[in-house]
C-alpha cells in the first residue's frame, strides 16, 4: 500500500477561489466517494469564516469513512477552536526557518519557535486528537542550506514525534524543489527519521505533482494533493496526477478509486467554473489526436499513441479528433464507410476537408463538416459527425426572471453531462454555461427552456471553436 492521499481542496484550494457553503459540501461528499482517506479543511476564523461554515462540511462528512483534519496555526486559539469539532484530527504549522522567523514571526529565535510546537502538540494532545500533524512549515529549506540544516530538521522532526506528532509535515514551500532534490530530500529523512513524514510541495517551477510522486515512491506515509492543483500562488500537487501517476506507471495502491476521477473533475468544473486547462491529463485536449499519421494508427489501435489505462479509466475507451490540414484520410474512411465511401473517393474528400481548414485558418466545427459532406452528396447525420469530431462547444448567456437566485438553476445544471461550466455573473446577462451543443431536439438549450421555461427571459448562444 502506498502513501495516504490528503486531499486540501477546501482548505488549501480555497486559497484560490472561496467556494459556497453548498459547494463546499458538494466537493467533500465527492471526494469521500471516491475513497479519498484524508480531507483537510481550515478551522474558523470568525468573524471573516464562522464555526457554521466549517462544521456543515464536518455534517457531509460524517456518513463516510475519511479522516476530517482540521488544518490551523500552532497557536493556542487554533487548537481550542479544533477542539469544538467532531473531528479525528489536526494540523498545526509553525515555520522555523530564519527567514520566516525574522520575517513572518516577529523575529523570535529557533528554540523558541520549536518550543511552541511542543506545547501546541501537548495541547492538541490533551483535546484527544487521534491524528496530530506537525508541519514544520518551510521545511525544503533546511535540506537546500546543506548537511548542517538536514542535521537540523531530522532531529526536529523525531523530537516532534517523540512529543506526540502523529506524523511530521515537511513542506517545500516556496516550491524550490526540482523532482531529483525531492526525491533526494524525502530520501534523507526516511532514512534517518523514525517518525511518518507528510509531504506538501507547492508548484512554483510546475513540479509539485511530479515531485509528489517521487516522494511517494520514495516512501513518504501521506501526501497532499488538490483538484487540479488549486492552492495558493499557482498551486500544489495535482489529486489526477499524483493518484493516476502512482497507479498507473509505479503500481502503488492509493486506496483512491482511479476509474471516477474523471468524473469528480468534470462535477467540480461545472460547481466552481473552474475549468480545465488544455494541457491538464483530462482535459478534451488530452483526448484529441490531430496528426495525421497518428490518426491513420489510432483508429485501429489507439494505445499507440495514448496509454491504455487512461483509455480505460479516463476516456471511456474512445478518442476524439479534429478536421485540420493534416487530417488523415483514415478518419474519413471510418466516417464514412456506413456510406459507401472508400479509398479515392475518401482520399479525395479529406483533400477537400483539410483544404477548407487550412484556408480558414483552424480546425472545422462538427457542423461545417457535415454541410461539406452533405454538399458533396454525401447524407450524412450529425450524430455520425459529432461520433468522431466531438459536439460543437457554445457559451449560453441566460437572463433570469429578475430576484429569481441563480444557485436554483445551478443545482439543476451540475447533474448535466453536457454542462461544462457554470459561472454567474452580473450585467445584461446573469449565468453563463459552457457546454456540449449535442445533435437532436434534447440538446442543452432545448432543455434550458424547457426546464426553466418560467424562469429564464432570454438565451443567446454563441458557438465557439
């Protein structure tokens, strides 16, 4: 079994976007479906987050078997506020380092910084916490400063533990650690520490997901991750990319089922409109093969340009493609054998596909392809079309009914497969969906006005490439 995950999107995540009660809820309950072990969330800080904010996630929480870690200063208040949640555990940070003492901490000195922790341990300890998380905040900077600082924080870490530390964070930061130091780094602690270490590696070089995985091959006891990264500055590890990393290419166990984070990602897309980016494993990018010599392989053997466990798990066993200069005539075989339409006459047509493309400047949307076809005689249906190419994406700009709140509509529209993004907003509009255009009458427009029919004043969509 490898580390446990510790998922900190509404703790760590929030840093980046604060979410609504409701949303929160709604991303714990899926992140407990999915077997993540861990959630970490931030204690209150009334008056700017309130005791009622915290514990209606602790309420979603507790049908499901996951340790709730309440996150929070090594700092007397903190922990007597933990206290007041059913909850199995804390974390307490306090960064020791000289910059962050001088800095950050009003200049008070190594020891005492160190002492501080011990009492906040012996503190959390006395409140019963099963789970006591010491994060020596700022860690990776011991191990850049050298041996004397690697000597440093190893005998903090097991004083830590000696104390009552269930296990001891080192986090990297300011993420100035590349994949090689931090394997390395993780490395050196395991072998000279005797207590569980955490790892926490922020993403300022991009290396947060990669350097996770390391550190979990390497034998970190729990690692920290969020949905698509969310965090602070740029973010930490990403949750798709460390458990389908260490699944997939290391066989390590996460505990974590790897065939429903596809989903779990497109449910929080359409929560937050935070979407994914083309470059992100699952995104509709990831699962598009343009090339036209990798097209003319993928439609009889796939796995050769895409690995066979994301096919498994993250795109249902299917890729999609694009109609571009470079298409190949392979795809228009596929596309239109059903048809009657073979070799030069097939040849022919992707001539005349990725001529058009390439005088338009970009890839064809599903529906010019088909008025192409349809023009070159060819009665091809646009489900055929959308089959291969994918549906056509739209912005739909709906104005509600005035006083009529948003937050109705949205709970409806994030059980939508097709609804990519929800963001409200304010102006001449007050919602705007990205989604899936679908072929047929029960497309998402037609079911915007009719579900919403006394609610919704006006829709406008506009296609996009």
């Amino acid at each position: 079994m490898g580390p446990v995950i510790l998922d900190s999107t509404l703790r760590e995540g929030q840093l980046y976007r604060i979410f609504s009660r409701e949303v929160n809820k709604q991303i714990a309950v899926q992140l407990a479906e999915i077997n993540i072990p861990r959630i970490e969330l931030t204690v209150d800080y009334p008056p700017r987050t309130t005791y009622e904010d915290v514990a209606c996630i602790v309420d979603a929480l507790s049908p499901y078997d996951v340790e709730v870690v309440m996150h929070g200063r090594a700092y007397q208040r903190d922990i007597e506020a933990m206290s007041k949640y059913d909850i199995e555990g804390c974390a307490l940070y306090l960064a020791p380092t000289d910059i962050h003492r001088e800095y950050k901490l009003g200049g008070i000195s190594y020891e005492e910084a160190v002492q501080r922790m011990e009492e906040s341990i012996e503190l959390a300890k006395s409140f019963g916490f099963k789970y006591i998380r010491a994060t020596v905040e700022d860690a990776s900077r011991f191990y850049l400063e050298g041996p004397a600082g690697m000597e440093k924080l190893v005998k903090l870490i097991d004083l830590l533990g000696d104390v009552g530390a269930s296990l001891v964070s080192i986090p990297d930061t300011a993420g100035m650690l590349s994949p090689t130091q931090a394997r390395d780094f993780v490395s050196k602690v395991k072998q000279k520490c005797k207590t569980p270490i955490a790892c926490h590696f922020h993403n300022d070089y991009g290396y947060a997901s990669a350097n996770t995985v390391e550190a979990a091959a390497e034998g970190a006891d729990e690692v920290h991750v969020c949905i698509l990264g969310i965090g602070d500055r740029n973010g930490i590890a990403d949750l798709y990319e460390v458990v389908a990393g260490l699944e997939d290419l290391y066989n390590i166990s996460t505990g974590v089922k790897r065939e429903a984070i596809s989903k779990l990602y497109e449910k929080f897309s359409r929560l937050t409109g935070i979407r994914l980016y083309f470059s992100h494993p699952l995104s509709k990018e990831a699962r598009t093969v343009r090339a036209g010599v990798h097209q003319s392989m993928v439609v009889k053997m796939p796995k050769g340009y895409v690995p066979e466990k994301k096919l498994i798990y993250d795109f249902n066993g299917s890729l999609m493609f694009e109609v571009t200069p470079y298409l190949s005539h392979k795809i228009v075989e596929k596309l239109l054998s059903k048809y009657g339409i073979k070799d030069d006459e097939a040849r022919k047509i992707t001539e005349l596909l990725a001529s058009t493309a390439s005088s338009k400047g970009r890839r064809l949307l599903p529906s010019e392809v088909r008025e192409i076809l349809v023009n070159a005689g060819i009665p091809i249906t646009m489900e055929d079309v959308s089959s291969l190419f994918g549906a056509e994406n739209a912005y739909i700009l709906i104005r509600l009914k005035p006083q009529f709140p948003v937050s109705k509509i949205i709970s409806e529209l994030v059980a939508w497969d097709d609804v990519e993004s929800i963001d409200e907003v304010y102006g001449d509009v007050d919602m705007v969906i990205k989604a899936k255009l679908l072929p047929g009458d029960n497309n998402v427009v037609s079911r915007l006005k009719k579900t919403f029919s006394g609610v919704v004043e006006d829709v406008k969509v506009l296609i996009t490439d």
